[in-house]
C-alpha cells in the first residue's frame, strides 16, 4: 500500500512539474533565449562592430587618463558637451562616452581609450538595450512605478524554482546521474530528450537556483519600490551649498578641478577604490561622481568629489552596505553574470543555453507523454483515496 | 449528473475551453513586446534627443540677456511619485552663445521671492537639460512657469510663461482635479 502510495504521490509531483511552465512555455522560452543573448550582448557587438573594439595603434601605445580623453574630445568637438565616461569591463571594449551635442542629441560615443579618436557613435538599435528591455520588462513601458511587463517576466523565478525542486523530487536519485550520465540517441526521440532534459537539468541545478532566486528577487525589488519601501544605506548626496560655489569675477564659470584631479583626491582618501567610470557634475552644484567594482565584484564603489572644495563629500563603499544589502546587491550581477569577465559571461551563456533547451526538451517531452499520463491520472482520480504512510518528507505536502 | 465526477467523461465547458486555447496564451503574450515596440523605439529616440526638445517647445524665451527653451518631456498629465505628489519633466536648452555664462537654471510654479526659492535646478548641461517640477494638485489654471537664470557673476534674471502654454496637457488635469474637489 504505502509503496503504491508514494508511487502516485509522486507521479503527482510529476504532473505538477510537468505543467509548471506548459501553458506559456513559448513566453518562458523567449524569456530564457533572451536573457542568454543579453549576458553577451555586449560581445556580439564588439564582434559586429569595429567602432566599439579598444585597437591599440601600437605595442608602445598607452591608455590616456579620463581627462586626456576629455581633452582630446574638446578638441575634436569644441561644442560638444560630455556628461559620462566609463570603460566597460575588459580592456578590449572602447571607452563609452556619453555626449550632447549643440542640436541636443544625445548619443552615445566609442573613443579610442589609446588615441581618443571618436571611432563612433551608438547606432539606432542599441542591441544590449533591446535584449535587456525584451528579457528584463517585455518592452512594456515605465510609467507609473514598473513596468507590469517586469511583473510579468519576474513572476517566472517561482515557476521556475518550483519546476526545479519538483524536478529533484521525481528524479529519483538523482545524483547518480552525475556519476552515470545517460544519453542515449538509438531510442527514439522521447527517450533522447527525457535523458537529455534530466542530465542537463542535473549540471544546470545550480544555475536554475541562481537564476530563479535572483528572478525572484526582481519581483520582490518591484514589489517594495512600487510601494516606497527602501532598503538602501546609499548616503543621498545633496547638492553642493550656495556658499561652496565660488562667485566668478567675469560672466565666465569658476574654474572646477578637472577629472584627473578628481580621481588623484577620490583614489587618495579611498585606498582601493578603483575608477573606470566618471559622471561629469550635472550643474554647477554638482559633484563629479567617480567609481569602479570593489574587491567583492558583485559591488560598485563610488565617491562624490566636490569640485571646489576638493572634498570627498560622500562615498559609498562595499563595506558601507548592510548584510541586507549584501545579499540584494548581489542579485542583480548574480543573474546577469556579468562580475568576473568574459569567462563567467560565457559560463551563464552557456547555461542560458542549456536552460533555453531545458524549456524545449519539456515541451517535447510533453507533447508525447504527459498528455497521456494526465489522462490516466484523472482517471485515478475516480477511485476512492488511499490511506497512506507518510513515508518521505518531501511528499507530506502534497496531501490536501 | 451522475457521471459528473468522470471529468474525462464529461468535461465541463470552461475545461475544454481551456484546454482548447490554452496554448494560445502565448500568442497573447508574444502580442504584448510586438505591439509596444513602437513606443520603445520612439522612447529611445525621445532619450537620446532625437525627437527635439521634447513636447509643445517654446523657443528662445528671453530671459535678461540669455533665452532659454523649454518643453515638457511627454504630453502628458504630471505623474504621481508615491507620497512625494505629482511630477512633471520639463526639457530645456539654453542659447548657444549663453551656455557658459549661465551658473544654473531652476523652474517653479510661482514667481519666486528669491534666488534661493527658485525652485526645481536643471541636470544636464546647455544643449539639454532637464528637471523634475513638483505640480500641486491645487495649482490654478492661469499659474505661471518661472524660470529663473542665475549667472556666474551672481546675477539672476527671470521670465514666465503660461503654464497652459506650456503644459495644455497639465492643465487639463488640473481642470480634472478641480473638478474632483
């Protein structure tokens, strides 16, 4: 009895893995190709676009500094006014450059970081903002709060985690296919993608767990910010006081430190803290906001440096957060991989990969024997319920 | 009814319904990035500048011896920021010839009693900048939109214009909201 028991116990828990996702597997699809696509994004376009490859004109060539790129763009386009640098992770990208030029367009330029020669400017399409907007909201627009489309893809961690868990629970033993991996070719084409859905399933737990848990936690970040709850120690910088901001003699601006300056007092008073990017003061009561990953790569370190005083007027380290915060900073580059260089982006691409093909499997899978086993289960269902041990831990849920 | 329990039997209309269409969820929800990828790719424009200033522009408003531009982002009624109230994103570009003599812009509703009330600062730099101007839900229709230039001699200079002129949009939801209370 109890072994009959636990055997329809669990081809339950079968049944609820199976149809987790069934209904709108081609959204969760999407969403899985999507999010493969926007972790390397930003490689694509360096392989499809020459304009956004560091070339170092030669071997004895070095990087400028962020105000010699500076300079050498006030020289090129006199007009043009700069509001952000930053050098994307890996010497091998171009500088981007964030500009407004006089007719008040805003693009965004690549610059040589060796020469700074503008070698171009972001094209219409932005393909890392596409993916990102298609995976990260649907496209659905921000306008109050966010955007339902961001609801609509983050309520997909629970399903996910459920069809994870649910999964380990019907495959029974599975650590043994680590050991006995199993994909056999000659039996058709149900057995091939059930051993192909169960071993990818068994290498890819960790990354269903991370994913599903850091996508959960997009819904959760949605959650508190449409409902003003913040959770942020950021120190909220005001702006620079009317009595700092010298009185100029002529109609021309009071001279500011420029960013070199700016990085040698941010780099001076904060022992590590690591620059690759730079926000130019937005108004004259504005600070220069430097900063670059911390020695936990998860975690960016800024600092605010006031451009008349030469005071670092704030800053907000990783040891600054709190363990909350350590935790939700985390989920973020947890679930876009992209923390450690080309090899991890690679590593969740790859797994966005199996995951997409985990998605595909099911359906397959699915389509040729859950239809059947559904039936047999309502049929079942007809039958006065058994009594039954509780005989496993993982099963005493289910009973309703 | 006696077989009603046989569900395989006898599927109740709403299960077949759904197991007929089920599927088409998908479509449903391919349908919802399909038909908001124009406004995305208009969105992006409108970021980066390349739509104008923004809407209903008002061009080279005099202000002492500078002028400004000023446009509202969107078309449309302010939107709510929680608690804080309603927000309105207004656009601006100062002259060519002016940019480097201007110290900060600000934007209030009201003439402001001093430099220091000026109201909201303008982000950005002088071909485009922006700020995020409060709108009380009580404000009256014939308000006007200051702007205030402060230069960096220390001089302030001051113009208006109608915030109907500027805003029809706000103004009709002012008119809403009247007409609420």
């Amino acid at each position: 009895m109890a072994q009959q028991s636990k055997k329809s116990k669990s081809r339950l828990w079968f049944l609820i893995h199976s149809w987790l996702a069934l209904p709108i597997w081609f959204f969760v699809l999407i969403v899985c190709v999507t999010g493969t696509l926007a972790v390397v994004s930003q490689e694509i376009v360096w392989l499809a676009n020459p304009d956004v490859r560091a070339s170092k004109p030669d071997d004895a060539a070095e990087r400028l500094s962020f105000q010699q790129v500076l300079d050498a763009l006030k020289k090129a386009e006199p007009d043009m006014a700069v509001r952000f640098i930053s050098q994307p992770d890996g010497s091998h990208f171009a500088l981007n450059v964030a500009v407004t030029y006089p007719d008040g367009t805003a693009p965004t330029l690549y610059v040589n970081p060796y020469t700074g020669a503008i070698q171009g400017k972001s094209p219409d399409f932005n393909f890392e903002g596409f993916t990102r907007a298609l995976h990260g909201w649907w496209l659905v627009p921000f306008t109050n709060g966010y955007s339902w489309g961001w609801y609509l893809v983050s309520l997909l961690g629970l399903p996910m985690l459920a069809s994870l868990v649910t999964g380990l629970v019907v495959y029974k033993k599975f650590w043994k296919g680590f050991f006995k991996p199993v994909l056999r070719f000659n039996h058709g084409a149900r057995i091939f993608w059930g051993d192909f859905h169960r071993l990818s399933g068994i290498w890819s737990i960790w990354f269903i767990a991370v994913i599903s848990i850091t996508g959960t936690w997009f819904l959760i970040q949605a959650i508190l910010g449409d409902n003003h709850i913040t959770i942020s120690t950021e120190p909220i910088t005001p702006v620079i006081a009317r009595e700092d901001v010298p009185l100029s003699d002529s109609r021309e601006p009071v001279a500011r430190i420029d960013l070199d300056q700016a990085t040698l007092i941010a780099t001076t008073n904060i022992p590590g803290l690591d620059v690759t990017f730079a926000q130019l003061p937005s108004n004259a009561y504005g600070h220069i906001y430097l900063g670059g990953r911390g020695w936990y790569p998860l975690m960016f370190q800024t600092a605010s440096v006031n451009p008349y005083t030469r005071n670092v007027d704030a800053s907000f380290l990783v040891g600054d957060r709190s363990a909350l915060e350590f935790v939700t900073e985390s989920m973020r580059p947890l679930h876009t991989g992209d923390f450690g260089g080309l090899a991890i982006k690679l590593i969740w691409a790859f797994f966005g990969l199996v995951l997409s093909m985990m998605v595909l499997s099911g359906l397959l899978i699915w389509t040729k024997r859950t239809a059947q086993a559904t039936a047999a289960a309502l049929k079942r269902a007809d039958k006065p319920p058994r009594q039954r041990k509780v005989s496993q831990e993982t099963t005493t849920e289910v009973q309703s | 009814m006696s077989h009603a329990s046989n569900a395989i039997a006898t599927p109740s209309p709403l299960k077949q319904w759904w197991l007929k269409w089920r599927f088409h969820l998908n479509i449903l929800l391919l349908l919802v990035p399909l038909g908001f990828m124009p406004k995305y790719f208009a969105d992006q424009k409108l970021f980066r500048g390349e739509s104008g200033l923004g809407a209903t522009p008002i061009e080279n408003i005099a202000v002492g011896p500078w002028s400004i531009s000023l446009a509202e982002l969107r078309a449309e009624a302010p939107r709510q920021d929680g608690p804080a109230g309603y927000f309105k994103v207004f656009n601006a570009a100062l002259c060519a010839t002016c940019g480097s003599e201007v110290k900060a812009a600000y934007l209030r509703i009201g003439k402001p009693r001093s430099l220091r009330a000026a109201g909201t600062i303008f982000f950005g730099n002088p071909h485009r900048m922006a700020t995020s101007l409060p709108v009380p839900e009580r404000t009256r229709g014939d308000a006007e939109l200051w702007i205030t230039l402060e230069g960096w001699d220390g001089s302030m200079h001051q113009a208006s214009v109608p915030l109907a002129k500027a805003s029809p949009a706000t103004l009709a939801w002012l008119d809403k909201q009247g007409g609420k209370k």
